[in-house]
C-alpha cells in the first residue's frame, strides 16, 4: 500500500474527503517527521513508537576495492511496533 492507496481507503471508510484526508496526513508525517529532528519520541499506544537511535560509528570494507573504510556514527530513525499492532499481524 502507497500514500495514495492509504488516502483513498481513510475517505472512504471516513467520509471525508481525499483533499481532507491528505491533508491530515501530510500533518501527521511532518509532526513525526519535526519530532524526531528535535531528538523526541512519538508514541501512539497500541500502535507504536517512532524514534531516533544512534547508530555507532565502525570499521567497514568497500565491496568494490577491499579498502577498510570508517563508517562514522549517525543517528537513524526507529519503529518500535506496540502489542495490538503485534497482536494483529500474527
């Protein structure tokens, strides 16, 4: 499912309007998205939580050459997925 197939099925099961829908969820993407630049959590209970983690810098090899290369620490974005978001995808 894209972005516009998930659109298209809030309208529907909403009765909003896909105008509405994308709108709501452009907000919701950009407010998750504000968050975690700014080092916080979102939780949604039962659904999950979105957050950073830093990963840790290493030595790694290039595929191409066999050089060692370090690979500086980074922060990345998580998903931690909650227990009724578990429950229903067994």
């Amino acid at each position: 499912m894209n972005k516009t197939d998930l659109v298209n099925n809030i309208a529907a099961k909403s009765g909003l309007s896909k105008k509405d829908v994308e709108a709501v969820l452009n907000g919701f993407l950009g407010e998750v998205t504000d968050a975690l630049a700014k080092g916080d959590k979102v939780q949604l209970i039962g659904f999950g939580t979105f957050e950073t983690r830093k990963r840790s810098g290493r030595v790694g090899r290039n595929p191409q050459t066999g050089n060692e290369i370090k690979i500086p620490e980074t922060v990345v974005p998580a998903f931690k997925a909650g227990n009724k978001l578990k429950e229903a995808v067994k």
